[in-house]
C-alpha cells in the first residue's frame, strides 16, 4: 500500500539575500521506483519565494514563468557544460540517493492509533454520527471504512484526506451518520501497510464517552478524597498517642 508517487526535496543549493531581497534554487528528485526511466530531476529558481525558472530533466532544459525567467532560462539553455552538468544530476545524485531511501526510509511504517466516539450530528436525515479518527500513520496510503453488523457500509460516510501532522505521520477522520437499531454492531474498519490484519475498533453504545469520562473523573475524585482523609485521621490518631495530660488544679 506504499504510495506509488514520491517527491523529496533534495538540497538547498544557493542563497543570496541583501536589502530583504532573497534568491534561492531547490533541487528535487521526483521518482516511483529505483529505475532511472521512473525519475527526474527538477531544479527550480527562485526571486522572493517565486519561482521564475526550472530545469526539468524530462524537458532537458530550462523553461521560464516571468518575463526574467524566460530571458535567464535563454541564458542558461546556451550554456553546453552547465546543462550537461544538470542532465547528469538525474543519475549522479538523484538515482544514487534513492536506492537508499528506499532501503532506510520508504520502508519503515507507523501503526495508526483509533480513536472512535459519538457526537451531535448537523442536521440531516439520522438522528447519530460516529467519528472514527486514525492517528499517527505512516506510510500516507490508508483506507478507513464502517462496518454494519459485518457489512461494510457506503452510505452517509463522510472522510476527510490524509492531513500531514508536519511529522512524516499523518491522520484522517472518518464520519457516519446512522439510524440506531437494537442489538446492531457498527466498527471501524483501518487498512494500512503496517498492520498484518485490518484493525477493527467497535462501537460500544452502552455508555457515552463523555458520561464515561464524568464517572471516571469522579471515582478518581473519591477516591483520592477517601486517601487523604485516611491519611488526617492517621496523623491525628498518632499526635494524640504523644500528648500527655496535665490535670488542672
């Protein structure tokens, strides 16, 4: 379930700043296999966070977006030595570094962590929502579903995209709007490439899981109300045993 499409940026190759102004290029190998025919090499320009040029290997050339990166595209296309240099990225470093990244990086993978609770549907045609939320995947490629009593369920299911988490993981949220029937069972079906087996989390209707947390905030609170009184009457109990009693006169 690894992504077929891959794009890292690569290196920051030059800056240069002065009065506020910024010039950069980035260069970036974009591949789907180790094979030298899946890659390519891109280097874009840019002026101020604009791209105004970018040499592709597939192009073999320089194409300009501004009327400067046109001009300087022109420029750079009539330099034989430094496009020859740019054509040879594609193998010198692009197809070097990804047989590495593919044996360190792509492979490793992250479970995801379920959550799956109730809420308040927006008006609609059923009177419940669940929410299942993944968390904390990787590889990107995830496939959330709901299940009905076994049966997977395509009505009324809304997912949101994978989201970045900025962390190489990600996340998703999936939502159903249903009609409860008695003795149902609904779950939320994760496939993902670092389970061995889809993960199903049930949904257990017995109890809100904001009732429940209620009950579990207050059986701590009693809990440790009846601990620190035990613990006064301990301490009493033993300041009385070294007291001694005057008689009064």
């Amino acid at each position: 379930m690894a992504s077929s499409f891959l794009c890292l940026t690569l290196l920051f190759i030059t800056i240069y700043s002065a009065d506020g102004f910024r010039k950069f290029d980035v260069a970036r190998c974009v591949f789907n296999s180790t094979e030298l025919k899946d890659i390519e090499f891109i280097r874009s320009s840019y002026f101020n966070k604009l791209e105004f040029a970018r040499f592709s290997s597939s192009l073999g050339k320089f194409v300009g977006f501004s009327e400067f990166g046109v001009k300087q595209a022109e420029t750079w296309n009539k330099d034989p030595s430094y496009m020859a240099a740019l054509r040879l990225e594609k193998e010198r470093y692009c197809q070097q570094n990804i047989g590495v990244w593919y044996n360190n990086i792509l492979p490793k993978s992250a479970e995801p962590y379920v959550r799956l609770y109730s809420t308040t549907p927006p008006a609609g045609r059923h009177p419940a929502m669940l929410v299942c939320r993944v968390y904390d995947f990787y590889p990107k490629t995830i496939r959330v579903s709901w299940l009905r009593d076994g049966q997977e369920v395509t009505s009324d299911v809304t997912s949101t995209d994978e989201m970045e988490d900025g962390d190489w993981y990600y996340q998703i949220h999936s939502h159903l709007e249903y009609t409860p029937r008695s003795g149902e069972k609904i779950a939320c079906k994760v496939e993902h490439a670092s389970l061995k087996e889809p993960l199903i989390k049930d949904w257990d209707p017995s109890m809100p899981e904001s009732e429940r947390n209620k009950i579990a905030v207050g059986a701590s609170g009693l809990i440790l109300g009846l601990i620190l009184s035990l613990a006064g009457f301990i301490y009493y109990r033993r300041n009385a045993r070294g007291r001694i009693l005057v008689p009064s006169i």
